[in-house]
C-alpha cells in the first residue's frame, strides 16, 4: 500500500492592497510629522528658544541671586548651550532687564487688577497698600533680586541708564493709574502725577526693604496708611 505524501502548508501570500496599506501609513505619518516641522518658521523657533531661556533665568535668578548665577546654568536649565544664550541676548544684564520687564508687568497687572473700584477712594487706598504688601510676602525673593541689581547698576553707570529707563516705563504705568482714578474718584492730587508716582514708589519700596530687615517690626498696614496720607485730600489744619 502506497503511503501518502502529505500536503504542504501553503503561507498566504500577502496582496498588493495590504502592502501598499502599509507603506501608505508610513509616508503618512511622515508627512504629518514633517508638516508639524515645518510649521514653525525661523523666527517662531528663535522666539520659542528665547521664552525658554526667560523662563529659566526668570526661576535660577529668584532662586540664586543676580551675581550668583551663570549663563551657563541658565543654558543648561533651557536645554540649551550658552551660544544660544547670546544669540539672543546681548549679556547676563541683558537677560536680567529682559525678566524684569516682564516681572514688573505682571506686578502691575496684579496690583491694578485686584482693587475693588466700586469701594470709596479711601478704601480704594488702603487695598492697593495691601495688594502690595501681599505681593512681597509672595516674592521676597524678587524684591531681594531687584534691590541686588540695583546696587550692581548704581556701580556700573552703563547699566543703572538701562534700568532707570525701565523704572521710569513703570513710573508712566502708575502715573497712568493714578490719573484715572483720580478722575473717576473726583479728588484732586495733592502732586502732580509724576511727582506723586515717585513718592509712592520710593516709599512703598522703602517700606519693603525696612520689612526685609524686621519682619515684625513693620506694620503690614503701613503702606496702606502712607498712601492714603499721600493721595488722598485733606482738610487744611488751622495755623
């Protein structure tokens, strides 16, 4: 009796649709990854690279000092190397004035956006005396940093014009604030604004740095008191 071959195992062949299938999926997913490539242009990479940079020096400065820190900590904390640094910043002060413009915005933003406008002027006064101090309690840090760098610019005369020109942009801001509250409260200043702008800010800081020194000293309230004593009308007192 004859014994019987067996059948061979015959694999499918795999088709045409399957394998094309495939190599579509593939280029298509290279396509996307290159058009999400291509979207960003030169100068979107350049500006994404900057942010990154601010983001760190912004953190590593709180954190360090002015002096203390490196550009090369700053790089490396981005992700990037120090070239990077100076292609997009002319110095370590550079950078610095750059994270400061950008702080100070916000503290102004902070300040203004919180008062309750619907309060009366003297209310008005007192709570923009605490948001300030709110504010320090939150970044002593920065405070410290400014005061740092302040005494580093009054050393070196071509960095302090730098930074007068930017405290004089914030100066405008309050100036700016100042006049529209005062138009809307109906109270006159007892100084005109610019010079009212540079006595708020030079005593508000002032009271800061006392609080730096004797934290239990110092009265939260204080500012609060000294603004209102500066801005808000009074009764002449009689000779």
């Amino acid at each position: 009796m004859t014994r019987a071959e067996p059948t061979p195992t015959v694999e499918p062949a795999r088709t045409k649709s399957t394998s094309t299938k495939s190599t579509s999926t593939a280029k298509s997913s290279r396509t996307v990854k290159a058009k999400r490539t291509a979207k960003l242009t030169r100068d979107e990479k350049k500006a994404r690279t900057r942010r990154r940079l601010l983001d760190a020096a912004a953190e590593i400065f709180a954190r360090r000092g002015f002096a203390a820190t490196s550009l090369d900590e700053i790089a490396e904390e981005a992700g990037f190397s120090k070239g990077a640094v100076y292609s997009n910043f002319a110095s370590k002060e550079d950078l610095f004035l750059s994270v400061l413009d950008e702080h100070i915005s916000r503290q102004m933003l902070d300040i203004r956006g919180e008062i309750d406008v619907t309060r009366d002027a003297g209310e008005q006064v007192m709570e923009a005396g605490e948001r300030f101090m709110d504010l320090f309690q939150r970044e002593r840090a920065w405070y410290l940093l400014s005061y740092e760098f302040l005494v580093y610019a009054a050393r070196n005369p071509e960095f302090q014009v730098e930074f007068a020109a930017r405290q004089r942009v914030q100066r405008q801001a309050v100036v700016a604030m100042l006049e529209e509250n005062a138009a809307a409260m109906e109270i006159p200043m007892s100084l005109p604004p610019e010079r009212m702008a540079v006595a708020l800010e030079a005593l508000a800081n002032g009271i800061a740095f006392a609080k730096l020194a004797d934290e239990q000293g110092v009265p939260d309230d204080l500012v609060g008191e000294l603004f209102a004593l500066l801005v808000l009308p009074h009764e002449p007192t009689s000779p």
